[in-house]
C-alpha cells in the first residue's frame, strides 16, 4: 500500500484531535506513525494507555468521518494476528486489539492491511 505523504507523529496526531476543531483539512489522507512507541512509553500500564488512546479516537470519530479524512496508522516493526491484534515492538508485544479490537486482515497492493472504521469497529 502506497503511504499518505502528509505525515503526523502519533502523540501529535491525538493533540489535533483533542482541540474543539480539527486542524486537518476536507478530505485530507494523513498518515501516522509512533502508535508502537507511545503504548511502550507507558510500560507496564499498556492496557490503560491503550483505553486512553482508544477514548480520545472515538470522541473524534464524527468529525474525521464527517470531513472525509482518512488515517493510516503505521505500524514499523510488526503485528501479529492471533485470537487478537498484537503489535511488536522492542521485544514487547502490545495490546493494540484495545484501540481498534481485532479487524481482519486483507492484502491491497502487495500489502496486509488491517481496516478499522473512524468508531473502531
């Protein structure tokens, strides 16, 4: 899969979404990365950092889908996909199934990707 070129780290990806409007224009195709890095940073609470980051998605879901904008979170090293969605990282396996739950994956343009809409289902 081809990567958006407008490029936000994801500890400031969830800064924009928290202010009361998005910065971020109609239509806009932006991508993501550092999801791995923020969930180990808070190491060993990764479940409660994972509530969070998921809280903070959610609440502004309506406005990203409203305004047509598209979001892929970049994952450097790997997932795996067992019963859950694990991202590996550092030798750590972190709980990413408790951001987006569980999506299936499906290979578009030589890539696996895993979809999860704007309300994480």
């Amino acid at each position: 899969m081809r990567p958006f070129t407008d490029q936000l780290g994801f500890l400031d990806f969830i800064r924009e979404l928290r202010h009361e409007d998005l910065p971020f224009p109609r239509g806009a195709s932006l991508r993501v990365e550092g999801l791995e890095e923020a969930l180990y940073a808070a190491k060993p609470n990764y479940d409660a950092a994972a509530a969070k980051i998921r809280h903070w998605l959610k609440a502004a879901a309506n406005d990203l889908d409203r305004n047509a904008i598209t979001v892929q979170v970049v994952v450097r090293d790997s997932l795996e996909r067992g019963d859950k969605l694990w991202a590996l990282y550092r030798g750590e396996r972190l709980p990413i199934h408790l951001i987006f739950n569980s999506p299936t994956s499906e290979e578009y343009q030589g890539s696996v990707v895993y979809r999860a809409s704007f309300n994480l289902t």
